[in-house]
C-alpha cells in the first residue's frame, strides 16, 4: 500500500467528519440558518470516489453535500462561511448547506430537488461527450432517489446516448426518517440499472480503498468506451436525515453495530496492520484537523454578510412576448427600469 495515499485518505476523511462536527454545534448556537444535512458516516465513499477521477471530472451531488466539496475542492474555510451565509463562501453565502459550487473545480452543485441533479449530471457528461473531451461525470444521490422520475430517465437517457457518467447511490438505508424495505421494491439499488440496460455494482461504501478501486474501473471504463454504470455503496449515517431529525426511527443498537464499522476507524485500523503511521501519528492528523476547522469557524465569522444591494443579482428572468426585448435581462436591471 502507498503511504501516502493512505495517510491522504485519511486525513480527507477526519477533515469530514470534524467539519461535520463543527457544523453541528454552529447550527445549534444559531449560527447557520436553514437545514443541515449532516455526511458523518458516509465519509469513505465521497473520499474514495474522489481519489479515484481526474481534476478535470464533473461532479454533481446531492444536498448532503459538504463531504463531497471538501474531497473535491478542500476549502474548508469557504465551505463554512457559506454555512454562515457570509460573502467569502463557495456559493457567496446564497445557497447555504445544500447549494455548494465550485465551477472552477468543477464542483457542480449540491442540489436540493431529490432526483433533479440526475438528468443534469447526464447532460453534463452529453456535453463532454459532444465536445470530445475525456471527462467522466460522478453523480451522488441517496437511495430514496431511486424511486424519482428524474432518477429513471437520467439513466434511460445515459443508456441510450452511452454517457460518461457513473451513477453513485449512498445507501445509508434511511430515506428521510422512512426505512429502505417501505420504500423500495427490490433490496438492492443497483438491480434498477438491468432496466435500461446498464453495468451495476455494490460496493462496501464503509470501506474508502474498495470504494476508490470500484470507481477507478468505471471512470477508465467510462473514459475509454463511454460507458455509464450505477454504482450502489452501502454505509450509514451516524445522525439523523437533519439537524431538526433526532433519528429515534433506529434502535441504539442498530446504531452501535454500524458505528463499530466507521470507515475512519477501519482505515485507522489498516494503517496501524501495515505499519503506514501509529495512533500519534494519526492523532496528529486528527488535531490538525481540528485546527483547521477551527480557524475556518473564525474566517466564517469574520467574512461580511452579503450586501442588500447585491440581492438581485444573478437572479434572471425571461421577458414574456409583450415586451419588445426578448432578450434575458438581470432582475436588477429589471427592477431598476421599473422604477424610473
């Protein structure tokens, strides 16, 4: 095994879940409005998914989304103060906890719609395709996306165009606060993709090395013969679907066997089996962390809250065909037409 690589992982992991901590308490202390979607548990499949594509590769994710923006883009500074709602976050603080984006790390949303994102990721890997450019395009979802429209004809159309998208079901078996088994009529996701057809796989999303070797074959596979697949990963979330969800769906033993297979603690354990790194080494990865999270709470707090001025902007409306510009004009402008 590569040190580095492990020890990378690693440490793209406990950046997640303190992060996630942290976001945690700042909700609770009133500094992050709206809803939060906490990633503790699932760390190992958007850190493994990651490690395992190219910079230039789309992503699109869901609206629990911060572990995928910091496997992908890292700044955790600009993914806090967009929690905070302030100028210097990712999304300008407009989109908050659901909305994260990053064009130039082409990071290309959380998105909020359950299923919508599907059809988009499927377009964006269209454009590569038409382009003749290389680029894969990972698309996360939870399992409840399943059962969505948008889920079936994003994948039709990956089907029948042959995109280069890999489909990444999170299923952490909860949708909302409603078990797997009332919502979905098969036991697997990945059966779904027979349907269309399309190459499907399960891999043990606790796991961020099986994780990373499974999406590495289906991003050369994807590359190489633009070829879509759905990838099913099985894990948990250690909380509940939100912030305003005390999870008392699931037994505390049910919690204890998954929280016994935290993929941080299994790769900490695999560490220590190969000799990589001993427990200082690791906590010292762990404190770093914290630190950081720290230090990006205080650049949260610092940054500006965005100015009132600024609250039409990038907001566009198309003229209905009363008007004789037919041209999409800024709501700003708009409005200041108006009152003239």
């Amino acid at each position: 095994m590569d040190k580095t690589l492990m020890l990378s992982l690693y440490r793209d992991m406990i950046r997640i879940r303190r992060f996630e901590e942290e976001a945690a308490r700042s909700y609770s202390r009133g500094k992050i409005g709206g809803f939060l979607h906490l990633y503790n548990g699932q760390e190992a499949v958007a850190v493994g998914a990651m490690s395992a594509v190219e910079p230039t590769d789309y992503i699109v994710a869901t609206y629990r989304d911060h572990g995928h923006y910091l496997a992908r883009v890292g700044d955790m500074n600009a993914a806090m103060a967009e929690l905070f709602g302030k100028v210097d976050g990712c999304a300008k603080g407009r989109g908050g906890s659901m909305h994260y984006f990053d064009v130039a790390k082409r990071f290309m949303g959380g998105h909020a719609i359950v299923g919508g994102h599907v059809p988009i990721a499927a377009g964006i890997a269209f454009a590569s395709k038409y382009r003749g450019e290389p680029d894969v395009t990972l698309c996360f979802f939870g399992e409840g996306t399943a059962n969505m429209g948008a889920f079936h004809e994003g994948l039709s159309l990956a089907s029948l165009w042959k995109l280069p998208v890999i489909f990444i079901c999170e299923n952490n078996l909860y949708s909302m606060g409603t078990p797997l088994y009332r919502t979905l009529s098969v036991e697997d996701v990945a059966v779904r993709a027979k349907g269309y057809p399309m190459a499907q796989e399960i891999v043990n999303g606790d796991d961020v090395l099986e994780v990373r070797e499974v999406i590495r074959h289906a991003a050369k596979r994807a590359r190489t013969e633009s070829l879509p697949i759905l990838i099913e990963a099985k894990t948990y979330r250690f909380r509940g679907h939100s912030m305003s969800d005390p999870a008392k769906y699931r037994t505390k033993e049910e919690v204890k066997e998954w929280m016994e297979r935290d993929p941080i603690r299994l790769l900490a354990e695999r560490i220590y089996a190969l000799g990589i790194a001993n427990e200082e080494q690791l906590k010292a990865i762990d404190e770093a962390a914290k630190q950081e999270v720290a230090g990006a709470v205080q650049f949260a707090d610092e940054s500006p809250s965005p100015d009132t001025d600024t609250l039409f902007d990038d907001i566009y409306y198309e003229p209905d065909h009363h008007e004789q510009d037919e041209k999409i004009v800024p709501l700003e402008k708009r409005r200041q037409q108006a009152s003239v």
